[in-house]
DNA sequence: AATTATTCCAACCGCTTCCAG
DNA sequence: ACTGGAAGCGGTTGGAATAAT
C-alpha cells in the first residue's frame, strides 16, 4: 500500500524490537528494504495498537523527542512518523470532520496572506492539522480548476484590491504597472465553488482584513501548487476567462480585455481605464446588489507573473511576463495561440468568450511543442495547421502581424462547461437581469465602431441560454473575419444586437452570425454533435479538428 | 452489476530550519 | 563559525471510498 523507501532517513528498528507485537500486523508497508541487520521500520497506516502505545508514550513524557518514541516503546515508527500520527491524529483538541463554512473561509483568508503554509495556517485553526488544511486546500484547488473558477472568493480579492488600487491608483504607472497592480484594479469572479455562493450573502459580504494581500501573491501561489501545473494555468485562464462569460460573472471580460490590453502599452492606456474604472465602478456601486456577480480576476496577470510561492520549478514559463506583442512579434512562434485579430484595435484584442490573452504565457513558450494535456493542444494544433494549409478561414491571428505563424489561433474549449450549464440553469434568470444591466457599460462606449473592429467584447456576454445555439464557450471558431473578407456590415456592431437585447437568444445568435460572418450556429451543431456544451463529458466526444466542417 | 472516474485523506518523502554542542 | 541531529514543513503519493457511467 505505502511506499517503502529503500533508504529512509527514519530510524530502523533495533534488532531487540524486532518481537514487538506492533512491528508488523501485515496490513502494510514494512517491506523488504533493509538497513544493515535491521528490519525496516514499519510503515502505512497506523493500527490502534500503534496508536494506544504512541498515546501512552506522549502522555507520560509530553511531545518531543520523537526519535526516542521508538527506542522506548518498541514501536517500529521512525520519530517522524510518530509526530505526524500524533500531530495529525491521536494529539487531543483534534477537530475532525469536514471544514465548516467559517472555517473554509478562514482558510481562503490565510491562504490569501501566507499562501502554502499550512502549519502557520493551522495555527489558526484550532483543532485542525496542517495537513487537513493542506488537503482541503489541494481539493479545492482542484475542484476550481477543473470548473475554471477562481481560488479565491470574490471578498477575499475585493479587499486585495482596493488596496492595490491605493498603491497604485493609476493604470498609467507605466512599466512599473505591474501586474499585480493591474489585477489590482481588475476583477473577481465570484466563487462559485462555495456552496454559500449567492445563496449566502454573508460570505458576499465577508470582507477578510488582508493587510497585504497581492493579487499575485493570491493567485499566484494558489496556482502554484503542482495541482495547478503550468501547463494547467494556462487553461484555467483561459477557462476562467469563458466561466467568467458564461457565468453570471461577466467579469472576465474584463479582465481578458485587460490583460491584453496591458499589452499594448501606448494605445490602450486610455482604453484600459475606460474599461477598467467604468466596469470597476461599476461593478462596485453595483456590488451589493448583484454581488455574486462582482468584478471578477481571473488573475490575468497576477497569476501568471505571479509570486508562485512552488518551491519547485516549473516547466515552461512560470514567470510569465506581460505577452507583450514585441514579443510576439520577435517569436512568431510565440505561445500566443490566442486570437487576434489582424490590424487589431486595443479593444478588439481578444475575445475573452473564445481566446483568453490571459493564457499568454511566455514568448519563449512553442505552439509547436503543446504542453498541454494534449488533446486540446492536438486538437488546436490540428486545426491551426489546416486553416493555414487552407487559409480560408481567416481573420483569426496572432496579435503579431506575421502571417502564418503555427500559433495563430487558438480555441479555448473548455471541458467545464457542464457545470457552467448547470449554474446557469439555475441563475440565469439573475444573470440575464445583470447582462442587461451590464450590457451597456463602458466597453461598448470605447470601442471603435466599426465594422473592421466589431466589439467582441460583446460576445462574451452571451452566454448558453441567450445563445443556445452557442453552447458555452465551446466556441472554437474564430469570431471574425478579417477586415479584407468582412462580412460585417459597415456600422453594425454585434454588440449592439447583443446588448440591445441580451436575453433573446435569437438576436445573440444574430449578433455571433455577424461576427462569424457566417453560419455559426451551423457549425456550433455540427461540431457539437449531440450536446449543447462541450462539457466534460462532451470533450471527449470531440471531433478532431480535421472532422470539423469549419476546417475543412 | 460492472467498470471507470473522481474525491478524499493518511502517510511518506525530501528539504529546510532550528538548536545544542 | 561549523556541524550534526531533531523537528518541522510543504509537496506528493496512492489506496479506499464514493460517484458516475
């Protein structure tokens, strides 16, 4: 059952406790690896043997000292072992059951200033071990990033926030902007994880006093975890970044159009505040009323550029830097798989419904070399390769004017969208109040009207029941086409359609179909097949890019 | 009912830190 | 200042339980 390590730097057993009742009851461990004459120390679960002697040792001589737990109770456990078991299971005070909501939320609060330090954390958490809160945490981390949800509750980062906004202030700091700052100033998702998500407005309103949380110390070291690996951010970016427009969280819009307008340093500086301070604004004075659809962060940046508290490295760019578009350009081969749009405008950068600029690790990264799961990667790369071959399809680009580059396009397909569905069955009806709350706001105002540049921000706010046909950012085509094969009327902007009327499904898909240019809703089904949503369980179901009609 | 996938969590492992000599 | 042992910490593993198919 356990590992027995062929040279542990537990202590062995001494020859004269090889009689021990408790050296072995066969239930596990206790292998072969020997360490001289003497037999190995007994590994794998603990028996209640173990146990009563353990806690009769402690009793009499008190913690400490566990080495000599051993040598004085002829109990075949190295020091360390006997801690753990007496620290983690038989020391009294112990809290054992599942995390209560207070406690889960404190965990979420500390976890937010100290990152993985469970011991520290434990100490606030009377009766509970650090490896509880480890685990509980690693769940968590889990659970959020298969659903593409955000770590960290959306009180947790609005108290970050306004105070990295105090820092700051100002998107205009130009290079010292730092990502931190930028996600500062951006937005939450809610978390929707928490079963008190919109059901409880006392977590809504729970506001942890976080002297010195940054956003990507937050994220960051939440993503860190090797539960999160690299490779793994990166979809949850871009996952993040359709949860967050699919779900009521409008959000990450935002914070897609951020983080890729953070890249262009001189245009969008003007932009970047429209957007941000409008939506923030927002989204603050409308906090309270529709507060399980915050402002939402996705950790664009911050947890990208992060303070990744994982001692140990990671493949590929964990220190991602801004995806700036020098970079992009000087690597054509840039990570940068996500769309853009050709002779691009600030604010049509990124569709963050279909392409999450969030994702955009480092330049040095290569579409050529998927590091993915796989499957996804295969499958884009699959289809980047035959709309090159085929160049019919156009408009999808790297935000680098190169043509052609094997990086090109990138659809983000997110296997999470089932849950997505299910929360949107149950508050679209709120969302749709909120989508229409949220469907004019500054965005829409600071896009360039145009039919070159339709306002794809847009399309992140249609979600599955407003486009049914759509299914939830399983999107993968790209949203456009270009300027020299626009179909797009002159003067018509999809958003206009969209917001103009955001809970009728047929002008959203309106709207897509002028954004597509073409006959989305066709393509969505035929790629579809038999669902609405590429969830999980639709994802495998996939067809391959070259079954695709679009890419054929 | 069988199989597969997922979740949970106890325990191990290696590294770091602390501290006495 | 250096060294070595003990303790602590965080990451990781893998089996059991549970859920989903």
């Amino acid at each position: 059952m356990y590992r027995v390590k062929s040279e542990s730097d537990c202590d062995m057993l001494l020859p004269e406790q090889m009689d021990s009742p408790v050296a072995d009851d066969g239930s596990s461990g206790g292998g072969s690896p020997h360490r001289g004459s003497g037999p190995p120390l007994k590994k794998g679960p603990w028996t209640s043997a173990e146990d009563a002697i353990l806690v009769d040792y402690v009793k009499k001589h008190g913690e400490g000292n566990w080495n000599a737990v051993q040598k004085n109770t002829g109990l075949f456990r190295c020091g360390k072992s006997c801690r753990l078991r007496w620290a983690n299971h038989l020391r009294p005070n112990l809290k054992k059951g599942a995390f209560t909501p207070e406690e889960e939320r404190l965990i979420i609060q500390l976890h937010a200033k100290m990152g993985n330090k469970w011991a520290r954390m434990a100490a606030h958490l009377p009766g509970r071990t650090d490896n509880e809160i480890k685990n509980y945490w690693n769940t968590r981390i889990k659970r959020c990033q298969r659903a593409g949800l955000p770590i960290y509750p959306t009180s947790v980062c609005n108290q970050s926030s306004s105070e990295d906004q105090q820092v700051c202030g100002d998107f205009n700091c130009g290079e010292n902007m730092s990502n931190d700052l930028l996600s500062g100033n951006s937005i939450y998702l809610p978390d929707f994880t928490s079963d008190n998500f919109v059901a409880n407005p006392e977590v809504l309103s729970y506001t942890p006093q976080l002297s010195a949380v940054s956003i990507s110390n937050l994220l960051g070291q939440s993503f860190a975890s090797k539960n999160c690996k690299f490779m793994d951010q990166v979809d949850q970016a871009g996952i993040l970044k359709q949860s967050g427009c699919v779900l009521p969280a409008l959000s990450d819009t935002i914070d897609g159009v951020l983080s890729s307008v953070d890249q262009f340093s001189n245009d969008s500086e003007k932009l970047k505040q429209a957007l941000v301070f409008d939506y923030l604004n927002e989204a603050n004075a409308s906090s309270k009323g529709i507060a399980p659809f915050g402002v939402a962060l996705s950790g664009s940046h911050a947890f990208l550029n992060g303070n990744f508290s994982a001692s140990r490295p990671i493949n590929g760019p964990l220190k991602m830097e801004l995806p700036s578009l020098q970079d992009t350009e000087s690597d054509p081969n840039s990570w940068l798989k996500y769309t853009v749009a050709p002779a691009m405008q600030p604010t049509e950068l990124v569709d963050p419904y279909l392409h999450s600029p969030v994702a955009t690790p480092s330049p040095k990264s290569e579409c050529a070399s998927p590091r993915n799961s796989g499957l996804l990667e295969e499958l884009l790369h699959e289809a980047q390769a035959l709309r090159s071959g085929k160049n019919h399809l156009p408009s999808v680009r790297s935000s680098s004017s190169s043509a052609g580059t094997p990086c090109e396009t990138t659809t983000v397909v997110s296997p999470e969208f089932d849950l997505c569905h299910e929360y949107w069955d149950e508050h679209q009806s709120s969302f749709l109040n909120e989508c229409a709350h949220f469907s004019g706001y500054s965005l829409t105002e600071s896009t360039p009207i145009s039919g070159a540049s339709p306002d794809i921000f847009q399309l992140s706010k249609i979600s599955p029941a407003q486009s049914p046909s759509m299914g939830s950012g399983e999107q993968a085509v790209e949203p456009k086409q270009d300027t020299a094969g626009s179909s797009l009327p002159e003067n018509v902007r999809p958003d206009a359609l969209i917001s103009g009327n955001t809970a009728d499904p047929s002008t959203f898909n309106n709207a897509i179909a002028i954004l597509l240019g073409n006959d989305t809703n066709a393509k969505c089904k035929s790629v579809r097949g038999d669902g609405i949503a590429f969830g999980s369980s639709s994802w495998s179901n996939m067809p391959r890019a070259s079954e695709m009609s679009e890419f054929k």
